[in-house]
C-alpha cells in the first residue's frame, strides 16, 4: 500500500485575464508557487463561470473575450500552504480562494528531479 | 452499478508526457479504471504547471513536444477507490495522488429519458422506462 500523507489543497478561482505587473495573474500565482518550493501547482482552465460580478464568461460569448475563469491548484503540506498564503496577499484583485483538507500520495521519480538522488531523504 | 451517497473522491496529478507502456499514462489509467468497473474517470488538461522537479509544464510550439499538467478525477466508493490505489501505485512514476470525501448526489441515468417526457407532456401513457 501507498504511502498516504495529510496535505491540503489550496484552489484559487481568477479569471485568465486578470493581470499583475503586466503579466497573466495565473502564470505570476505559479511562478510564486515554484520560487517558494511549494510541492507543485496546476492551472486549470473553464470553459464558463460566474463570479461576484454575476457576468457569465463563457467561451461561447465572444464579447466576453478572453474572461473564461481559471483554477488554481496546490497541494502541499499545511504549513507550506500557510507559508505561501501571504505571499499572494493583495496579488488576487477579485477572486476566490479556498483551502481543503485532502489525503496525498506524493510519488517521487528520482530519475525525473533535477535534484541529485543522494540528496532526498528516503 | 451504484455508488454510495458516501463515496470517495481521488484525483491523480500527472503530465500528458508520462508513459504507461505504450501510450500516455493518463490514458493507461482511465483504461484501468474502466477495466475495474469504477464508477467513472474524468480527464483535464491544464495549459500551465509544475511538479517535484520544479520544472514547469506548458505546452510548446512543436506538438511532439507538449508536456502539459493532466488531472484524471475518479470518485467512487472507498473500497473501490482502495482496492484501485495499488493497481494505481504500479503505474505511477512521479505525480501526486489526492483523496477527499465526496457526497455524491447523482449518478447515472435516473431520470426518464426525453420520449418519456415527451409521452407525459402529451398525455400518452408512458410504459416503464428502458433504462434504470
């Protein structure tokens, strides 16, 4: 059997519009995500979504443009996860944040890390 | 088949570029799934992410080359989901695997299928439905 850890799981809702310094706010979030070693982050993109603004963005809407909503996701454990909250404080505009409690395998490929494999602790 | 009201929730946080013998890992794994009669797999592809290794997954110019992040979501009873998790352990070579609780609400077909609806609306008395 698996080796199954307590993390949680960190989503932040924006849209992919949303920007910060000129750049798309997702891709900042991740860039943030990987310059703290947080354990990994994924973008994942909606196809339609409503926020506080009551706007339904939809990829259908072509006067919406490009508003379509985007998912945040980190897994880690919950004091990297309360390290990397405020870091992100007063980067998302409007948005929605939310944190849950997940079990996790975490699978390490030795091969894969950039790492080298006398440094991980086994 | 049935899942219980409390089911289990697992996702699986992968690249498209992993293998699992001949094809794309997130296929092999769906395979499987369907193989062991689970209640059901979703893919989805996320333009942008990143893993252990720190590197980040996003797509690129050439298609041979795409590397973007999957998430494979699989909910069904916590027995299945366990008896699923070694099966799962033998494919995985790096990624993440979550589990939460779910409550699932709705599963399957089990409201009457548009003919039926039709016969109601026009007051033709529906037979039994085809299918459950």
């Amino acid at each position: 059997m698996p080796e199954i850890s307590e993390a949680t799981l960190l989503r932040i809702f924006v849209a992919e519009n949303d920007r910060l310094h000129g750049h798309p706010l997702y891709h900042v979030l991740v860039e943030k995500a990987r310059e703290l070693k947080m354990a990994g982050a994924t973008v994942l993109p909606a196809p339609v979504g409503f926020g506080q603004s009551r706007m339904v963005r939809c990829d259908l809407n072509v006067d919406a443009g490009p508003h379509l909503p985007i998912v945040i996701e980190i897994i880690d454990s919950e004091e990297n996860i309360a390290r990397f909250l405020p870091a992100i404080d007063g980067m998302i505009d409007s948005g929605l944040v939310t944190l849950e409690k997940v079990k996790a395998i975490f699978y390490r490929s030795a091969a894969k890390s950039t790492e080298p494999v006398a440094a991980q602790p086994s | 088949m049935e899942v219980p009201h409390d089911a289990v929730l697992l996702r699986i946080f992968t690249s498209v570029a992993d293998r699992w013998k001949m094809g794309p890992l997130y296929l092999g794994i769906v395979d499987k799934a369907r193989e062991l009669h689970l209640a059901g797999a979703t893919v989805l592809r996320g333009p942008l992410g990143f893993g252990q290794s720190g590197k980040l997954h996003r797509g690129n110019l050439l298609p041979l080359t795409q590397d973007l992040p999957v998430v494979i979501e699989i909910v069904d009873s916590e027995d299945k989901i366990n008896e699923f998790l070694p099966v799962l352990d033998e494919m995985m070579e790096s990624g993440l695997v979550t589990i939460e609780r779910a409550q699932v609400l709705h599963y399957g077909r089990q409201r009457a299928g548009l003919m039926s609806r039709l016969k109601q609306q026009l007051g033709i008395s529906a037979g039994p439905p085809l299918v459950h």
